[in-house]
C-alpha cells in the first residue's frame, strides 16, 4: 500500500502545486468494504477554504481518472491539515517550534516507540524533543507519524496567522 500512495502522491502533486498549494499528505485507509484516500492540502500561508477543497477535489479527480492508478471504488477527501497537523515536512516541524507533539517511530529507540514532547530544534534530519524534562535526539527518517497536540498556546499561534 506504502508504494500505491507514494504513486499517488508523485502523479497528484504536480497538479495540486500547480494551483498554488502545497501537498501536506496522502493517505489511504482501508476498511472492510470502504477505501479513503485522503488528500491534505493548504495554500503556502497555511490557509484553506472549503471552496479550494472543492477545486483540488475536481482536478484531482480527473488525473486519478485519467491515470487510473485507483483500482476498484474509492472515496476521494480533500482537506486542510488542521490546527493539530500533522508534520510531515522540515517546515512543518520547524514552524511549529515549541508546540506539543506526538511522535511513533518506525522502530523503538530506548524502547519506546511512542514519545509526546515538546518540539525545541531540528539540525539537519535531527529533531530533538524535551520528554518529561530532558531531550530526546530522533533521527527523521525513524519516524512514521508526528502529529502537533492541540494546546492553547497552538489555538493562539493560529488566530494570531489567521485573523477571523
């Protein structure tokens, strides 16, 4: 599945950047009877409208059909990455600088896998993360999801980017 969305997301980033957003994620969950390919999408500012999904979601939908990379039925989702992103790109990590994350990693480093800390500095692929008082060096290319936790300091840093 990993090589069916890194297919995916080589065919659909052309077109998705070439309407002026950034690709964040592509991802597919399977369930019993249902796939969903779910494709997160912000302007270079971070914003997002319910319209921009709609436009991704047309253009998208044509180079999927076009491509037919898809086999069998499957639901397309367009959204933003939200105010507890996920973090998936050297800005990501290095905009958010100070906030609260969840990090799982690949494999165990000092028998965790799973670690909640605060972000304090990336040098190059090194994130280093304050764990209950002290730091803990991960190594990028280790971690499989990282995601901000939803704070109120994170609430703020928002609506001071994106005035209502």
């Amino acid at each position: 599945m990993a090589a069916l969305v890194e297919k995916i997301e080589i065919l659909v980033k052309p077109t998705v950047e070439g309407m002026g957003f950034d690709l964040v994620q592509v991802k597919l969950m399977e369930g019993n009877k249902s796939r969903l390919l779910q494709i997160m999408a912000e302007r270079p500012d971070g914003s997002m409208t319910v319209d921009d999904c709609a436009e991704i979601s047309n253009q998208v939908s044509a180079v999927l059909d076009v491509e037919d990379v898809m086999p069998g039925a499957y639901r397309l989702e367009i959204s933003s990455p939200g105010i507890d992103r996920p973090l998936t790109r050297l800005k990501d990590y290095e905009g958010h600088m100070g906030h609260l994350a969840k990090i799982e990693l690949v494999l165990p480093v000092n028998g965790r896998k799973r670690y909640t800390g605060v972000l304090k500095s990336l040098v190059g692929d090194t994130l280093t993360i304050e764990v209950d008082g002290k730091p803990v060096a991960i190594e990028l290319p280790d971690i499989q999801s990282a995601k901000l936790v939803l704070t109120d300091e994170l609430i703020q840093q928002h609506l001071k980017k994106h005035p209502q």
